[in-house]
C-alpha cells in the first residue's frame, strides 16, 4: 500500500512542518507554546460579582447597587 | 467521395484516452487540495491566537496543548500543500490525510457531543457563530479525503526516491 518511501517523505515534511510552526513561533511571538488560557478566576482571587442584567434591575429596590 | 472524418487517426481524437484522464485528474486532486490547504494555512498563520481559542472551543484537549497544536497544524498544513505541488507528492498527500482523519474524528465527537461552535477550519471566524459545526464539514472532509487518495493512486513519479 504505501512504500518505504512514502513513509520517508511524511516523516520528513512532519519534521519540516513542526519547524516551521517553530521558526513561525520564533518570528511572530504572542502565542506561548505551553502557557494555558487565562482561568476566569482562581482560588486566591474570589470571582467578580457581575451586576443584574437590566431586567432584572429594574425589579430591585433602588439602594441595592 | 470518401469520408474526411474515416482518415483521423486514433490518437487525433478529441476525447480523451483514459491512459492521459489520469494524469491529468491527478493534477486536478493536487492543485485542488494544495489550494484549500493554502487557503486554510494562511489566516491561521497569520492570528495563531485566535485559531488557538477556535480549538480550545472544541474542549477536546488539554489546556496547556492547545497552542501547540495551534502552532503545529497551520504549518504542516502550510508544509503538505506546499509538497502537493512537488515529486513529493505522496508524502504530502499522506500529510494531509492524517490531518484530515483527525479533523474529521474532531468534528464527528463535538457533533456528537452536540457542541455548538464556529469550525475554526480556515482560521478563527470573527463571530463565534459563524461556519457552525455541521454534517457538512464531515461531507467536505471526506472529499478532501477521496482527492487525497486519488493523489495516492497514482504511481510514484519516475526518479524520485
């Protein structure tokens, strides 16, 4: 089915592909290979209390900020 | 009087033979899937960020992999095409393939999962609604998949080792 050959070959671009990703990396930072995306909140830092939708503001007593 | 058509020879035809329809579909699957594969490399090249937010969407992989593969994909991508168009051929084919096999096991789990996001398959779409996930992305990547093959058809270009 597929030859020695053809396997050489992928091997060879799969190399190539993940150096180019790498030397892209390199040239065009902004992307931290291993860093995870930025949690919502974190054990130290208890989570934003967000404000009613306006719906429901409308319902509350006007001293609830 | 004789008859002008009875005097052209076999091979002056206008259709065809199908030893010369195989090339010739050959260089159709490549350029076709070398095009697409362009097409889908460059705007995730170009925002690596926001194509790394359209996979961490899906939830199929760890965090902390996500801009790998961010990295990874747009460049073999980018790196499969590019041998489509070279002796290479077969070795790019293959390349893309693999990445087509695993796309489509993507899309098939999220529609499973009945996840609704934006593909992310030609970078991330500006609005997460935009290209939602549907059979239709797994129709496509079968035909991408059936050009992939046709490319694996053909024989091993003379001299390339």
């Amino acid at each position: 089915m597929f030859s020695h050959d053809d396997l050489r070959e992928l091997l060879i671009l799969t190399a190539l592909g993940a150096l180019v990703g790498f030397v892209h990396l390199v040239l065009r930072p902004g992307l931290p290979v291993l860093a995870e995306p930025a949690a919502a909140c974190t054990l130290a830092e208890p989570a934003r209390a967000e404000p009613p939708p306006e719906a429901l503001r409308s319902e509350l007593p006007e001293d609830v900020p | 009087m004789s008859d002008a058509t009875s005097h052209v020879p076999e091979d002056m035809s206008p259709t065809p033979s199908r030893s010369e329809l195989g090339p010739a579909l050959t260089w159709l699957a490549r350029l076709s899937l070398a095009g697409v594969f362009l097409a889908a490399a460059a705007p995730k090249l170009a925002d690596p960020v926001a194509f790394a937010a359209a996979i961490a969407n899906y939830q199929a992989f760890p965090d902390a992999s996500v801009n790998l593969i961010a990295t990874l994909v747009p460049a073999l991508e980018l790196v499969g095409a590019l041998a489509l168009l070279t002796p290479w051929r077969r070795g790019g084919a293959l390349l893309l393939a693999g990445l087509l096999l695993g796309f489509t096991a993507l899309l098939a789990v999220s529609l499973a999962r009945g996840l609704d996001l934006s593909c992310g398959c030609f970078g991330a779409s500006a609005s997460e609604t935009a290209d939602p996930v549907s059979a239709l992305h797994l129709l496509r990547n079968l035909g991408l998949l059936a050009l992939a093959a046709l490319v694996l058809a053909a024989p091993r270009p003379a001299g390339v080792r």
